[in-house]
C-alpha cells in the first residue's frame, strides 16, 4: 500500500511505499516526516533527517518483528545513503520510502536465567510468539523486578545473546542476570529536611536496619514520609554500591513545605442561605511534623427569622506515636445549630488515634464528650454525652475535590452514655461514593449513598445535632433545607433515622467548563432508620462546573421531583464538587 504525505507549507512531499501493517509505524517513526513539516527546514535538514531515518525505520521493524527488511529512501531519485555531505541538493521536491519487511520472525529460544521465584515474564515471550523486539526488555526487567522482590537490589544484565535465523525466520534470545547478593536495609541517610527534626522523619518511617530489601518497602518508606503533610516531595532510593556486610543504605530526599497556610470557602443557596468557611493551619509547630489548625463556620438561612450558625474549633494531629501509621489526635470546638423547631449551644471534645492499616483503608477510635444546651421551643434540656467513636474510611480516589474514578466510604459507630436529660445509646452514620469515567474521562458517573441512625435512646433524649434533617445542598437539592424531618408540635423536627442517595452525570463540554445532570432522594424517619416509619422527597436539576486550581467552581439549579416539601426552584452556588 502507498500512502501520500504532504506538507501544505511547501511543495516537498513524503511517499511511503510499505505493507499497510507497518505502515503507521514507520510514519511514526520518520524523522524526515517532522522535517517537512516545518516551514523553515532547508533541504541540508531534509538530506539529514531522511538519513537518520534508516536507523530508526529499522527500529520499527524490529519492534513489529521484522529482522530481514530491505530499506530504501530515496530524494528525487537518488538513494539517500550514496548523498556525500558536499552533494546536498538546492531543492528537494520528492522523498520516496519503500520497504520490504520480508517474513514475520517468531522466538525459538526465548529464555532469562536465572529466574526468581514466582516471577511472571510476558505472556508473548515464548517459543512460537511474534519476536517483538520490546518483548525482550520487558522480559529482563521483569525478571530482574523478581529479583530486587528478593531483596537483590543490585540485580543487573550481565549478558544478551540475540541470533537471527533467516533461513527459519526465528530469533533466538537468551538474557543472563548476575542477581548479586540478598541485601539487607543498612544505614537510612535523610537529607534536604531543615525544621522537621531528623528523630521525627526516622519515627514516621519506621525504619528498622536488618529488614530485608525490597521496592515494596521503598514505596512504603516514601508514603509515610509523604502522608504527614509536611514535605512537598519525598525522593527515596538504595544507595549505588552495598555494603562489605550486604547491606545496603537507604537514602531519603526531602523537600519542607511552607509551614502556615490559609483558606477561604463558601456557599450560597436559595433555601440554604449562606455559608463561609476560614481555617489556618500550621504544618510543623514543634519540629515534629505536628499540624495545628484552627477552623471558623459562619452561616444563616434566607429567612427573615433566622438564627446564625456558627462553629469555632482547633485540632491538632502528631504524626507516629507509638507507630509509623499511628497518629494522635484531639480536638475541641463550640458551636451553635439552629432551625425552625430547635436552638443548640455544642461543646465537643474528641481525643482519639488513627491508624492506617493499607495506603487506601485508616481506622480511628477514641473518646467524645460532647455537652449541649438545648431549646426546643419552649421546652429546655441539657444533654451530657461520653462515647467511644470507632470508625473505618477507605478512600482510593486520586483527585478528592473533583474525582473521576475510585471509591470513598466512612463508617462511624458511636456507642455514647448519656447524663442529665440523655439516654443512653449510639449512634450509626455511613457515607459512601463511588466514581467511574467514560469516554477518556468526558464522562464521569457519580453516586452517593448516606445513611444515618440513633439506636436506643428516644427523640428529645439525645442532642438535636445527632438526628438528621433532609433537604438542601447536603442532601436533596430542589428541596428546601432541611425541610423534611417529622411532626414536632406543627413545626418541622429532627428524625432518628436517614437514608439518601445522589446520583450525578458530569460532562466536560471543554477542558475547563463542565456540565452536570443529577437527582437525589432523601428518607427521614422516626424511630431508627431500619424499623422506624417515616417520609421522603426527592429533587433533580442541571448545573455548570468552571475548573479552578483549587477545584471546581459549581452552580446547580434543581426542582422538586417527590414529596411534599417542595418550595419551588432552588440554586446553589459553591466551590468543589457536591461530592
């Protein structure tokens, strides 16, 4: 098959002359193809890159299987490779390619000694398989993988033995690996670290001289350096030469990140009101990679009688205590909850450890005090609640504030006794979302799936902010916020049990805008979710998405679908995807 090449710059063109099965290779490959493309070329740069293109058509054809192949190149009828450098033409008007692969070479011998155990060569590299030349590398670094898995670090090719067969068109290949010595991990050398003390990197890597060498715990060294916050980058490698005794040292790059920064959020919605967020945070406040961070929430509905909301908390989080994956935790916040049925003064206390039990699952636990006054209008109550929360998060999406693929879950059980006006009880929450993308990721399908309940303790023996309410930018949009609860004395209160689930359809119409289809269903119930009787309502609608560096800024305009709560069209306006 020919196929025709022509620049529109010039009146220069390519021909390639080649089976139709090789053909996009070598056009890939040519040089004298980018060469023609550029207006500013001189036929001395055509002369040039139509030279180089013998080796890199051979190239090609190895890579394809191809080891007999004749290639001829020729400028206005002249073979390229006859051109001195003094013979270079004034014009050059017609490059002409053709190729003759000649047969399809296959292995006969296709071997790589020695082998580690359980190492896993290409499929394709065996007698009687096409003979790929990038077969052959994919092999030996495969095979030498198998061996640094052992804990040989210093694994190397010490020889390659490739013989063409033309008679029988087979290539016979045998690799040889010189494995060297089972290493061990001996010194660990940290550098570039200048505020975060040396102790302190040591603690979160864990690093115990004696270990057996393997990437897997390179890997692993990196990601606990990396996890804490406190370093931009993490470079972690064996050392070029072992030592005398077989071990080997391990070397750890670091690069700080700035200590302090600061944030701003917000939201707006037609029912929900609006709603600004501020924190600041400190990333190294002892030299230990201990994060300090101050959080403040201010928000207030639409509605003339509405009450502010506000939260004001700090945290404070020490990376590896007692273990590389262990983290301290504690935190205190006061905060105010208000809606038209309830008025809530929050005082919490958590004090807890997290602990990664793979790079994608963490759990925690700890304990929680948590003192609330209550107005129910007109009644008054106190609550004092200490529990013990545990809980499980598995979280593997690359992208947290605009994922398009991977799956988050978060699981809390909140076993609590209660003093004052409390019963005892606990109390149960789920979050859980799940992404997959289409198209080279155009398309992105979303769902969300929450789920939350108080056992064993009565509606007005717990605090308000343990019951749920549905409705609004959280829950179901279209739907005013929090408009859907049960029957308190005419007005709308808290139930005991929740259940809802969003569904969205993100399309990215350029690079930076995206649209956005969705529906969310919410259940309210009084009594536990899973016993109790209750009602629903649901919501659909259409948004646009702008791509910042900091995430996507997001407007949805959502309608009543189900239900009774329905108020009318309702937008929202927001930075970050819903979820």
């Amino acid at each position: 098959m020919t196929a025709l090449f022509l620049t529109p710059a010039t009146a220069q063109e390519l021909v390639i002359s080649a089976p139709e099965e090789i053909e996009d290779a070598l056009r890939a490959s040519s040089l004298t193809r980018v060469a023609l493309a550029e207006e500013t070329t001189t036929s001395q740069d055509i002369v040039a890159a139509a030279k180089a293109d013998y080796r890199r058509f051979v190239s090609a054809l190895y890579a394809k299987g191809y080891y007999s192949a004749t290639v001829s190149i020729e400028i206005d009828g002249r073979e390229v490779s006859s051109l001195s450098p003094f013979e270079t033409p004034a014009q050059v008007a017609t490059i002409s390619v053709a190729v003759d692969p000649g047969p399809l070479f296959r292995f006969g011998r296709a071997e790589v000694t020695p082998l580690a155990p359980d190492t896993e060569l290409p499929d394709e590299f065996q007698t009687g398989e096409p003979a790929l030349s990038g077969l052959i590398s994919q092999a030996a670094r495969a095979a030498v993988q198998g061996w640094r898995d052992q804990g040989h670090a210093k694994v190397a090719v010490a020889g390659q033995s490739v013989t063409a067969n033309h008679a029988d068109a087979e290539l016979d290949v045998t690799v040889t690996l010189d494995t060297g010595p089972r290493l061990t991990f001996g010194n660990l050398e940290i550098t570039g670290n200048e505020d975060v003390r040396t102790e302190r990197v040591e603690a979160m890597i864990g690093f115990e001289p004696g270990m057996q060498f393997s990437d897997d715990n390179l890997d692993t060294i990196q990601r606990r350096v990396q996890r804490t916050g406190a370093f931009r980058f993490a470079l972690v490698k064996e050392a070029e030469v072992a030592n005398p005794d077989d071990t080997i040292d391990i070397l750890v790059e670091v690069q700080e990140e700035q200590k302090r920064r600061l944030g701003f959020g917000g939201e707006i919605g037609s029912s929900d009101g609006v709603s600004l967020t501020a924190f600041w945070f400190h990333r190294n406040l002892l030299g230990g990679a201990e994060r300090l961070r101050f959080d403040v929430a201010l928000s207030r509905e639409i509605e003339d009688n509405a009450e502010l909301e506000y939260l004001v908390g700090t945290s404070f989080v020490k990376p590896s205590v007692f273990a590389p994956e262990g983290d301290f935790r504690t935190s205190i916040s006061i905060s105010r909850e208000a809606s038209e049925s309830f008025r809530e003064d929050i005082f919490e206390f958590n004090i807890g450890f997290d602990y990664r039990l793979t790079e994608d699952l963490f759990t925690y636990g700890g304990l929680r005090l948590t003192t609330t006054r209550t107005d129910l209008r007109p009644e008054k109550r106190d609550f004092l609640i200490v529990g013990a929360p545990f809980g499980l998060v598995y979280d593997n999406r690359e992208i947290t504030t605009d994922a398009r693929e991977g799956i988050y879950a978060k699981a809390e059980l909140f076993p609590f006794l209660g003093q004052r006006d409390a019963d005892d009880g606990a109390r149960l929450t789920v979050d859980a979302r799940y992404y997959r993308s289409f198209a080279e990721e155009s398309l992105t399908l979303a769902a969300r799936g929450q789920l939350g309940s108080v056992f064993n303790a009565r509606s007005g023996a717990v605090p308000e902010s343990f019951l749920f309410l549905s409705g609004g930018g959280g829950t179901v949009r279209g739907q005013p916020f929090e408009s859907l609860g049960v029957d308190r004395n005419g007005t709308v209160g808290s139930g005991e049990g929740f259940a809802g689930l969003s569904l969205e359809a993100r399309y990215r119409l350029t690079d930076t805008i995206g649209a956005v289809g969705f529906f969310d269903y919410g259940f309210i119930t009084e009594g536990d979710v899973f016993t109790g009787s209750g009602k629903s309502h649901s919501g659909a609608g259409l948004g646009l998405r702008y791509d910042t560096p900091v995430g996507p800024i997001r407007l949805d305009i959502a309608a009543p679908v189900g239900g009774d709560t329905d108020d009318g069209v309702q937008f929202y306006f927001g930075l970050g995807q819903s979820f």
